[in-house]
C-alpha cells in the first residue's frame, strides 16, 4: 500500500463511502462511518440523508460530529424530532443503509461492542466496550447493513464473546426470520486492508476485494476461521484525489481519522474552529 | 409530576438537586450526548450523594464523571462510551478493576430504552420492540421477555415502563412555571420528563410566559411535568447546546486523556468540581473567553430565531 498518499484510515472512509447511493436514507454510526457518509454526500451522493440517533433527519453536514447529539447532528436538518421515533421509523422499514463499527465480528458478521471476555465474563471481563448504543437497532431492523472495523488479530474471530448486534446469527437457514427480526442482515465488512461480503446461499463472509498492495494470505492470516476467497477475488483501485480530497475536507482538523495525536498538534481550540468554517462548504 | 403547580418554580441548582436528588434514588439525564445537563451532574457530585441508579439511554462524559466519582450503585442503559474519542475510562475502571467501586451493569440497546420510557410516559406496564431479539442482551437481561405476539404469532421482546425517581433535563429556555423550550433534536426527554416522578429543567435562558405563548410549538414539556426550572447558562460544556454553543471538542480530549490515570481524574474533579463552588466558577476555569468561541462557532451554523 502507497502509504505516503493516504492512510488505512482514509481508503476504509472511502470504500464505505461507495456503499452509499444517492437519495437513499442512511442511519450512520459516529467515527469513521460518518466521515464515509459526508464524504458521499460530497462525492456521489449529494442527497444521500443521514439520520442520527438522537432524532436528527437530513442535516447538511457542514461539519463532522464526535457525537450522535452534537448540534452538528442538527445544522440545517430536514427534520429534527425525538429518538424513539426515528428508531420506530427504522423498525418500520424507512432507512436503505446503516454503517456501524464493532470491536469484534465472527463469520456470521455477527458483532460484539459489550466486552471482550478474555479469560473473564460478562460481569468482570477483560475490556468493557460501551455497550450497543444504537447498533444492535441498526443491526436488527434495516435491510443492508456495512460494518467497520480494523483488520486486526483477535477482531475476526469464529464465536464473538457477546453478540450486541444480531448479523445471520448461528448462519442456519432463516436464523434472523425465526429469531423475528425484520432486517435482512450485513452485506458488507469493510477494514483497512480488505473488503469482505456475505455468500447468500451460506451467509459466510468471504474475502471479496483486497487493497492495493495487500496479499490475500496475509488477509487470511488475521482471520481466525478458514476464511473462503471470492472465485474472481478483486482488486480495489487507487483512491483518486479528488476522493482523498474530499475525506479531508470530511475532517478538516483530522480529528476523527487522527485521533489524540491530531489533536495535540492543534494550536488552539480557534485554529479548529477556523479550519471546521473554512472546510464547511458554508461561509 | 409536580406536586407544585403555582406559578414559579424558579431554584438554585444547589437547592433543585437538594431537595429531589436523594441517596439511592434512580434518576434519567436528558439530552443525547448533546444537549446534556452536565452542571447538574457536578452538583451531585459536589453534595456527595450516593449509589445512584440510572437509567438511560446514551451518555459520555456525564457517566464516566459520575461513576469515576462513586455516585452511582447501578446503571441500566445502551451505551457508556466517549463517543469518537474513545472508550470512557472510568466506566472501564469500575467495571473491570471495581475502582472506585464496582457498578452494576444491565445492557439494553437505545431502542429498547427508548421503549421502556415510552411505556414510562404512556402509564402502561411495557412496550414491544423489534430490537434485541435472538442476542446476548436478551441472554443477560432477564427483564426482556421474548414472547409471541399473541395476534400474529410473531416473536416480539417486552420491555418494562421505566419510572425514575428524577429526571433532569437541559433545554434551551424556560419560564418559572417550568415550561421548557427545545431547539434541535429531543432525544427521549418529552418521554423522560413524563416517566419520572420529579422534573427538574436547568435551562440557558429563562423567558417570560408571553414569550413561551408566542411559541408553543417548541414546548416539549409543559409546566405539570416539572417541579424546578433552574438557569444555568452554558450548563452543558463541554457538550453542545444546539443554538448556543458548539461541542469542545480539545477539552474532552484533555479530560479523556487526563481519566486514563485515577490519580489524575481526583485532581480534575477536584479542579473543576469540588472546588467550584458552582457552574458560573466552572466556566471561569474553562475561561468565559473560550466559552464565547464556541458559541461564535455554533452561531455560525445555527441560531434560534429571536
């Protein structure tokens, strides 16, 4: 990978964002899954509507948020209400797509934001993650739904300590349908070196694009089952600039994608404003 | 529900949280990461009240604050997070090393609490959701009951009505009858404030009554679900207040990397709580100067109509 052009960071922000299509309704988790979504509104998407939690519907998205109720979530909104009515409009069917991280996913995308057990429980375990938030609503109720995580040891794992979010469940034949959710479950996992869909015969996931410059054995060797390869395993292209470009201008401070070290190297709480109004798109 | 309903009902916050704020209560917080009433959090932290259990939806540093500080017995809730920053630190200290103390945990998604204060405010027992259903929170939480829907046959899970002894809700503006103004999104406060047995507003503005008249529409609570209004003026730093002021983004970077180390996070409550004496001696340490950048920030993006 071309790692002096763009980050690992940056390609997932971008190939999340090609899972989004114009003027479709989208139910979108803070971090990196809300860069990917401005990025789409910029990019391909112009009307793409974001909805947050919180009861945020179509918001220009002139900034980024750190969280679901920043007022961010609100700038120009189409429509703001409550959160027990956007969650009872995603259970009756009105969003296309919904983008959630995890910290954990098994082969049945199933996904774990609780804790990871270790050699402990769920009552004392090892890490306590923050729990479902809105995710296991996502997870249960809209019918594509894309994951995000980082392709790492330990992630990818054949049993998540705790399902949070439902994804095919144990992978027998209408699993999700007897269980009563209404979603149709995950269509895509994307990390920082590969992108992985669902077989719909089997709902396993299976490696279906790599990277460039990202070996396909490698990718195996940080999945802890047998993964199965695409017959015709493809091959991502070179984010364009103008892409990059547009992921940037998402996060003008890099405060999402960079984290503590992006904030250290601010000046001053003014410097980030001053970039945040510059990067808005509104002057 | 009041049991006060003449015409002001205007408190100071150290009185508000005095009076309905008792040790072992339960109690819901308004606002969604955003919006939230983190002054009165530092209130109950200064007045030392005790094993709290809170029930709410989503919250970051108003739960990593109150747990860090041992105030809260048990928490039934969706998400203990620090949003795009991070994992909360001192959630995770409780939790997996019982420093300061070990909290109680019962997981439900933001949905199914949602529900339980929906039920909360509707005066039925529960409601059904669609959510949850064939994963561990059912598995852990028993107060989910799984049932076939008896009309259609359908698996749907049960959620109880949630009735906390208090909740406190931030909003925009007030008048001392206690009817609260909203701007922006709602969260599950109008559902909240109906749920609980005692209402406390804390709000940025207070207004005259003619001025609530003029725009009855952005009442989200009337005056007889509210028991104390309380002006608190930027009471939710280093949240943000839609129409008043942007979300602080460094601070929260500050705070987060100062609760990683436990002896760090005593200096820091003790900085900016124990010895504030209140919320207008808090933004004189975050500075009055920084508190103006962020509204200037957010007033260019959203302004509440005058």
């Amino acid at each position: 990978m071309d790692n002096q052009r763009y980050t690992a960071s940056e390609l997932m922000a971008i190939m999340t964002a090609k899972e989004f299509r114009d003027w479709e309704v989208a139910f979108v988790g803070i971090g990196i899954p809300l860069v990917a979504g401005i990025t789409a509104k910029r990019f391909h998407a112009p009307n793409l509507n974001i909805v947050y939690e919180s009861g945020c519907i179509g918001p220009q998205k002139y900034r980024v948020d750190f969280n679901v109720g920043d007022s961010s979530a609100a700038d120009g909104a189409l429509c703001l209400t409550s959160e027990w009515r956007v969650f009872s409009d995603m259970q009756c069917g009105y969003y296309d797509v919904g983008v959630l991280g995890a910290a954990q996913v098994d082969k049945f995308g199933n996904l774990n934001t609780t804790a990871i057990f270790g050699d402990r429980d769920y009552c004392l375990p090892l890490v306590r993650l923050p729990g479902s938030g809105g995710g296991n609503d996502i997870g249960s109720n809209i019918g594509r739904v894309v994951v995000m995580l980082r392709l790492e040891p330990l992630r990818f794992v054949e049993k998540v300590d705790y399902i949070t979010t439902p994804g095919f469940l144990d992978g027998t034949p209408e699993a999700r349908k007897r269980a009563g959710l209404p979603g149709s479950g995950p269509v895509a996992v994307v990390t920082d070196k590969a992108l992985f869909r669902f077989d719909s015969s089997t709902r396993e996931m299976y490696l279906d694009t790599i990277y460039p410059g990202v070996d396909a054995g490698e990718v195996k060797s940080m999945v802890g089952w047998e993964i199965k390869i695409a017959a015709e395993l493809k091959v991502a292209p070179e984010p364009e600039d103008r892409e990059l470009a547009a992921v940037r201008a998402a996060d003008p401070a890099n405060l999402i994608m960079g984290g503590a070290a992006a904030r250290k190297s601010l000046a001053s709480l003014d410097e980030y404003i001053d970039l945040t109004i510059r990067n808005s798109g509104r002057f | 529900m009041t049991e006060n309903n003449t015409g002001n009902k205007q408190m100071t916050l150290k009185d508000a949280i005095g009076k309905f704020v008792k040790d072992g209560c339960s109690i819901t917080f308004g606002g969604f990461i955003g919006r939230d009433c983190v002054a009165a959090v530092h209130e109950i932290i200064r007045q030392g009240i005790k094993e709290l259990t809170v029930i709410d939806d989503s919250k970051t540093d108003m739960m990593d604050l109150l747990v860090g500080a041992g105030v809260v017995k048990r928490w039934e809730g969706a998400y203990l997070g620090y949003g795009a920053i991070g994992l909360a630190p001192n959630i995770r200290r409780s939790v997996e090393e019982g420093i300061p103390s070990k909290i109680e945990v019962e997981d439900w998604s933001n949905a199914g609490v949602s529900m339980r204060y929906l039920a909360g405010s509707l005066n039925v027992p529960f409601m059904a959701t669609r959510s949850m259903l064939g994963t561990d929170i059912i598995k852990y939480n028993r107060r989910i009951k799984v049932i076939n829907d008896p009309f259609e046959g359908e698996p749907v899970a049960l959620v109880p009505a949630a009735h906390p002894d208090v909740a406190v809700i931030h909003v925009q503006r007030a008048d001392a009858m206690g009817n609260a103004q909203v701007w922006g999104f709602t969260g599950n406060d109008e559902n909240k404030a109906r749920a609980a047995r005692h209402t406390i507003i804390t709000c940025e503005e207070m207004v005259s009554t003619d001025e609530i008249r003029r725009r009855g529409n952005m009442t989200l609570i009337p005056f007889y679900c509210v028991d104390a209004v309380v002006q608190v003026p930027y009471g939710c730093h280093p949240q943000s207040c839609y129409g008043y002021y942007a979300y602080d983004v460094l601070f929260c970077g500050d705070y987060h990397q100062a609760a990683k180390d436990r002896e760090e996070f005593m200096r820091w409550l003790d900085r900016y709580v124990f010895t504030s004496k209140d919320h207008a001696a808090y933004c004189e340490k975050v500075g009055w100067g920084r508190l103006q950048s962020l509204m200037t920030m957010e007033r260019h993006f959203n302004r509440i109509p005058g």
